[in-house]
C-alpha cells in the first residue's frame, strides 16, 4: 500500500492565482482531512470529509474548498491564493471515525505551499 | 474556546532517562486524546489513543496517562534514545465542538548520547 499520497511536495503562486492540491488514499478509509502547519500554531483543521459525498469545514475553512467524489481521492482547492495561506498542506486518513471525531489518523508527506 | 498547551517547545534529556511531555487543555473534555511523533519535513505519525475514561495507556516504551480533572495529559518516554529525537504532539477530539479535532503546537525532544 502506498498509504496517503499528495502532490505536488512544493509549489510557489502569485497572489491571485488557483490551484488543486492532491490527496489520494489507498487504504478504504471512510475519513479524510485537510491540515495547514504553520511555525509555532501546530496543525489547524481546514475541511475533513467522513465519507464520499459528504464534507464539512473545520477551523480554518475561508478560502479552500474540497470535494469527495470518490473515498480514495479529497482534493484540496485555493480560490485565489493570498500570501497568508503560506503554510505546510498535509492531508490525512482514517478508518474510525464516530461522530466525525476520527481514530487513529494517518498523514501524507505535505506540500509546502509559498504565496508570492 | 478550546486551547492546548505543551509544556515547552524543547526538551533536552541524556539517553537512558525517562522523558516526560506535558499537554494541558481548556475548556471542554475531550472524547480521547492523541500523541504524534513528527519528524523533520515529513508528517506525523500517530503513536497513541487515549480515551476520556481510561487513566492510563502504554505501548512498548511509550506510556500516555490522562487525567480529566486536571485536564491534562502525559506523555513519557522510558529508557530514551537518540533516535526518539523528534517533535512530538498532542491532539484533542472532541465531540461537542465544530472543531472536533485541535492540536498543540509540539513539543521538540532531543536525546543527547
């Protein structure tokens, strides 16, 4: 199993401009999520899905959006990339989940993403 | 609303010692509670789940304890080693909160031969 997959693993944008970052899974898992990591503030929830066709937003959802047409795949998309969206983008897994609190959750590689 | 502390963003300790991470919470009590090991430029890999009504949880070398009426949890580390050097973060789930999830902002270990 490849686990949880994410491309691309850098990217610089200008401000202003959109793009997609890619999370894939291969391991069935019914709950996805989507993370910034900035220095010093820790993992920050952005949209988490709980299954396909279903998903929610987490604490920092303003200017992201996703979608979950499949369980394998939960793309992350910025609408116009401003520089505070500089960050570390990790996405993540899980098999459990109840009340779409998840279980044990694993994460991809990141992509680090610069604003200009 | 909810906030995580970690007892200090660094801690240094001589292999063969026992390292002890602090995690204090606000607020609501979680549905259970994760530790994470982080290392440079990867991501974090889950090491365990603690849930509200259990005291305490071990896994090898690892123990987690949780205490709800402090609001806290402990992570240790027995018998440490360099390659334990890490970052290492704690996770708060809760249920009653449109967060669900918030995590602390790490604690960084370094073993020292």
């Amino acid at each position: 199993n490849a686990g949880v997959t994410q491309t691309p693993k850098f990217q610089v944008l200008k401000t202003g401009q959109s793009m997609t970052l890619q999370c894939a899974q291969d391991m069935n898992h019914e709950y996805m999520s989507w993370y910034r990591q900035d220095p010093g503030m820790g993992l920050r929830l952005i949209h988490y899905s709980v299954g396909a066709g279903i998903t929610d937003q987490g604490e920092v959802p303003n200017g992201y959006n996703v979608s979950r047409s499949t369980t394998e795949d939960f793309p992350l998309r910025l609408l116009s990339a401003a520089p505070s969206q500089t960050s570390v983008y990790f996405c993540a897994s899980s098999y459990g989940v109840s009340r779409e609190v998840p279980d044990e959750q694993f994460f991809g590689p990141g992509t680090r993403l610069t604003v200009l | 609303s909810q906030k995580i502390e970690q007892n200090s963003e660094a801690l240094n300790i001589q292999e063969g010692k026992t390292a002890t991470l602090t995690c204090n919470y606000t607020n609501y009590s979680p549905a259970y509670l994760q530790w994470y090991r982080q290392d440079p430029g990867r991501g974090p890999v889950f090491l365990l789940l603690i849930r509200e009504n259990e005291k305490e949880k071990r896994k090898e070398r690892l123990k987690v304890t949780f205490d709800t009426t402090l609001k806290q949890s402990l992570f240790h580390i027995t018998a440490s080693q360099p390659a334990d050097s890490a970052t290492y973060l704690c996770a708060l789930l809760m249920y009653s909160s449109a967060s669900k999830i918030i995590f602390g902002s790490g604690t960084r270990l370094s073993i020292r031969p």
